[in-house]
RNA sequence: UGUCCGAUGGUGUAAUGGUAGCACUGCAGAUUUUGAUUCUGCCUGUCCAGGUUCGAGCCCUGGUCGGACAACCA
C-alpha cells in the first residue's frame, strides 16, 4: 500500500456524479452507459478517450455498457464503418453488453410516438421550402417567428404525417416539428426537427422507411428504450440538453430517467479529430487509407504499432473534464514507449548501412553470439546473432573528423559492437563522391561480451550491427508527424492541409535486419536497439519484409546536436 | 445586445472551505554493452477586482478572456 487506507482517489466529476446517483439510490442503483457512433466514418483517438471512459466506467462500478450505432442518417452511413468501428473497440480490449444496438431498431416506437406527439397538439406538419423555415428560426441574439403551419388542425398533421412515411412526397417536401418556443434562447427549442423526408436506402433497413429521425428525437429516446442511466457525451451536445430533456418529458413513465452529461472532447497537438476533415485526407489521398499509420485513427494507431494498452493508460493520464484542452502528442507517445519497453523484444536491424571489415577476423568464420532479448528482463529470453567479418553499422555511428563529444566510430576511435567486441577505427574508403563506402576496423578478441576482457572501459558508446552475410532485406518506413503545426485547423485563414509534414513518411529500402528476424509476422513489435519501436506491416511479403517505426527512442543526444 | 459552458505551471489533471499535489514536457546529474531504460534533483501555476470567513483555487458579486449554439448532420 502507498497510501494511507482512507485516503480516496479522486474522481473525476462523471465518477462523483455516479457515486451521487449511487448513494440515493437513483435508478434503483442501475449504472448503465452507451457508447454511440455514427457509422460514418473510422473511429479516432478521440473516441478512444469516450470509449475509455464509458466501458470504464460501466466496469468501475458494476454496470453495463452498450454499443449503439447512432445510424439515423443513410445518406452517410455505411457497414464499411460499422464493420471497423466494432473491430476497434474490441481491439481497444473492451466488450459492449448484450449484442449491438443501432437506433434504427427503435424507427418503429420512435414514429409512434411522434405520433403520440402529434396528437397531443405537441408536433405539426411545416411544408415550408428550408430557407423559410431557416429564416423564420431568427438567430441566437433574435427570437424567430412562428410556422404559418404551426397551429394547423391535429388530423391534418396526422395524415399528412402518415402520408410522409408512406413515401407520398419526395424528399424534403415538408417536415415534421415539435411544437416547442420560437423564442427560446436556445436555437435548439426553436420547433426542432423530428423528422424529415429521405427516400434513401437504410444500411440495415433498407427501404423500410423514407423518413428518418433527426438526432435529438432519437438520442434520448433510444437511452431510455435500453435503460442507460448516464447518457455521456461530449460538450457541443450541453446546449441540446434542454431538448434532450423536452424529448425525454414526452415519453418517461415511473421513476427511471436517463440523464446527459457532457465532458470536453479530446484534441491533440500537431493532429486534426474531425471526422470530416480525416475523411478529406483519405478521399484526396494525402494519406493511404484510413489505417495509414500516421492517420489518428483506431485502425491508424494500431498499424503504426500502438498496443490497446497504450492507449487506454493514455486515456487513463489525460483526465476527464468540461474546460476544452489540447493534449500535447508527447503524452501519447510517453505511453506508447512505456508499454513497448515493458513488451517489446529487442533487435538489431541498420536501416542506413554502412560496411565495416574488421580486418582481423577470420575471413570465413561465424560465431553464433547468445544475446539477451530484453537486457532489462531475463526473462525475455536470448537469440542467436551471428558475428562475421564483415558487417553494417548505422552511416551516423561514423565520422569522419568527429567532434569531441561524438561517442562513437571515427578514425582511431574503439565503439563495442552490442554483444560482440570492441573495435578500433584503423581506415576507410570513399567513392568518387566522397561518401564513405568501407571502414576498416581491428577488434580485441579479448573483449567479446561476457568474456573477461569484457569490461574494458572505453570512450565510445555500444552500436549496434548486422552480419552482412546473414542480414535479412528490409523495408523500414519512418514515420513523423502528420503536420507540421501545432494546431493545423485552427487558422482562420489557411486551410488545413497547408500544414501537411512533407516529410511524414520516408521509406528506407536498403535496411539490414539481424537474422533472428526472419520468422516475424505482421503486428510483431520489435525494438530495434538505439533507433525505436518498430511494428512489421502487413504489406510484407516472403521476399521483402516491411517494417513501420512506431515512435523513435528518446534522444537526448539528437537535441544536443 | 442572447443562451449555455468553462478558466490551476509550457501541456493535461488533482486538491470537494484548512500545507497547491501528480503526470507529460523541458533542464541538470548518477548508472548504463541501447546517447534507451532506471534513479535523483530542478524550473514553472490558482485570469482580474471586490465580498463572505479565523482561513478562499474552492463560496458570493462584478468584470475579463476562451468555447459551444443560427444542417431537413450527429
């Protein structure tokens, strides 16, 4: 125990509410949430931090968790969507309970009691062309005025409300309103929408219906139908409250009521969220598809080599809360490391070589070298690395006229050879261009690791190495920020897409990889000693093996240079 | 000239009238066969003005600043 025994843990202000709700028995004691995706897009990091925190909660205290499409609008939704979105929760390590909901299973209550509405003077038929009824709303600093429409008989609504969902008008030829306050503050009370004509074919209902709910006469009700208890959701739904609760007045019997309650959602620095604008991205092909790794999607994410458990302690760190906040990517990034270290077996791989020969090594010989997968777990385990004259070591190990500071290779300079020996710059050559082809080394036998010379303190730093006789052939993709700016839709003046990091992707194709890697599978991650995290993509192939960085080592060294 | 919501270090988030804490970032240092990890230390904060109170980041009043709201989107 670190803390004292009654010392609390504090709750964010979702967990107080619930702890309240609990204490005086509301529901009778029920906790039930939902998370509420519209198909019609891949899920992002964003709705990680929802999904964290509903199937959180629900686990925190005993209760349950639904899954419901919020699918009341065909002309954008898609199983495509539903499909991953599914696929990503259960990625993400979480289970919704009893089988997916979608709200177009309630189309049947929910036209019933719009019916209900009607007949209780409460909702009327406004066949009103758009741009009048937009007019006669006002605007936030104005009230609006009344539909000519708003106070026609009940049957005639009635009929002509049947007559809408008989398919006899096209679409958008009148609307069905709820009878609220014109001149409510809120634009939101201003006779809202509940249903409007689309002669379009449903993902699930097909062509069942030609008029569909909007979003707020669907919400409430479908939290009501399945029980949930806490309707969460994020900070632009506060100012539709009112008509959540409107909504819920109209239809609630006995004590049971679901109430909403709104958090800030969550933005990351150097990232777009909006679903719009990660659509445009893959649409105009800035990127390769939803899951390309630099996307900040679900499925991005999970190609780029993120565990789930990453992601949810990242959404365990950044908190709950209403005031509007930009998470800094380092924090994402802190999280994946930290579960990759934990996890991730270590290798060699040199994804810019460079030759050495190490002219004093038998020229046929290979020793098989027993290194530690992880030196900071034994039991990770050991591989077989095979050592050979000649190998590759990283072309920035090396320099030619180094500076004093520079820990590694150069001219007269000795570096240890990770799990091998030290060795001793005598020479090298350059090619017609003046880069440097071969270094030429001499290594003391003495100093093979764990031997007894092995402790032999020198200046330069452990690198890492490849057998050039034994390396597998690789494609390394290196991975950088998506944009270059710190908040890239928050420019008035320029699109977005101005800020695209040209450089956040290079495609390494001459990379060496220790042997040991041969048997790896797509979604393997490996650190790839001194240079990162790295995750094999599924595009490999039997004859080339393609392998995504998924976040560089820290680098104190490369700031300081 | 509307309604609703919010404001604590660079970034997040706690403190629920009683010592402003934690994490990330940054900066130093120790250890290191990964310039990683690990460990240690440091920097930096209650939007402003009043009020209530023995005591206010917290309660009240007034400001300031920021966000949301005017789709037949969710």
């Amino acid at each position: 125990m670190d803390f004292p025994e009654n010392e609390k843990k504090s709750l964010n202000f979702i967990e107080s509410i619930i702890e309240e709700d609990l204490t005086t028995n509301k529901n009778q004691g029920r906790v039930h949430l939902r998370f509420p995706p519209e198909p019609n897009g891949y899920l992002h990091i964003g709705h990680a931090k929802s999904i964290c925190l509903n199937f959180g909660l629900a686990n925190e205290y005993n209760g349950l968790c639904n899954l419901r499409f919020d699918d009341t609008n065909p002309e954008k939704e898609d199983v495509e969507y539903v499909d991953s979105i599914m696929e990503d929760i259960r990625w993400l390590g979480f289970q919704w309970d009893d089988g997916p909901k979608y709200a177009s299973d309630y189309f049947q209550q929910l036209y019933e009691w719009a019916i209900q509405l009607i007949k209780e003077g409460k909702a009327y038929i406004d066949e009103q062309p758009q741009e009048l009824i937009s007019e006669q709303r006002g605007v936030p600093t104005r009230p609006g005025i009344n539909s000519p429409y708003r106070n026609r008989p009940i049957e005639e609504s009635l009929d002509l409300f049947t007559r809408m969902k008989n398919g006899e008008f096209e679409t958008g030829a009148m609307i069905l309103r709820s009878k609220i306050d014109m001149s409510s503050p809120n634009m939101h009370m201003r006779d809202p929408i509940m249903y409007r004509i689309l002669h379009q074919t449903h993902h699930r209902t097909g062509d069942d219906w030609c008029i569909y709910p909007m979003y707020d006469w669907a919400h409430g009700q479908s939290d009501y139908i399945e029980g949930i208890t806490h309707s969460v959701c994020t900070l632009e739904f506060e100012i539709h409250r009112p008509l959540y609760d409107w909504a819920l007045d109209q239809i609630v019997e006995g004590d049971y009521r679901p109430r909403q309650i709104e958090f800030a959602r969550l933005n990351l620095s150097y990232t777009v969220m909006s679903k719009r604008k990660l659509l445009q991205l893959v649409k105009d092909n800035y990127v390769n598809g939803w899951d390309d790794p630099r996307m900040p999607t679900i499925s991005g994410f999970r190609r780029r080599g993120y565990t789930p458990e990453s992601i949810r302690n990242f959404a365990d760190r950044i908190g709950v809360a209403k005031r509007d906040n930009v998470i800094d990517v380092s924090l994402l990034e802190f999280s994946v490391r930290e579960h990759l270290n934990q996890v991730a077996p270590r290798a060699m791989a040199v994804i810019d070589p460079v030759k050495v020969i190490i002219t004093n090594y038998p020229e046929n010989d290979v020793e098989d070298l027993e290194l530690a997968n992880n030196p900071n777990d034994e039991n990770a385990g050991t591989r077989k690395v095979p050592f050979t004259r000649d190998i590759y070591i990283e072309r920035d190990d090396f320099m030619e006229d180094p500076p004093k500071k520079f820990f590694r290779l150069g001219p007269d300079r000795e570096v240890r050879l990770i799990g091998a020996y030290i060795i001793k710059c005598d020479g090298f050559k350059k090619n017609d261009n003046g880069i440097v082809e071969e270094i030429y080394c001499t290594y003391d036998p003495d100093t093979k690791s764990g031997g007894s010379g092995a402790k032999r303190k020198i200046k330069g730093k452990a690198i890492h190495w490849v057998s050039a006789e034994n390396a597998i052939d690789a494609e390394v993709r290196l991975y950088d920020r998506l944009f270059i700016d710190e908040n890239p839709d928050g420019h008035k003046e320029k699109d977005f897409k101005e800020f695209l990091n040209p450089d956040s992707l290079k495609v390494l194709n001459n990379c060496k990889l220790e042997q040991s890697l041969k048997s790896v599978v797509a979604g393997d991650k490996i650190q790839f000693q001194r240079l990162g995290y790295f995750c094999v993509d599924k595009d490999s192939t039997e004859n080339m093996l393609v392998v995504n960085r998924t976040v560089p080592l820290r680098d104190s060294w490369g700031k300081t240079k």
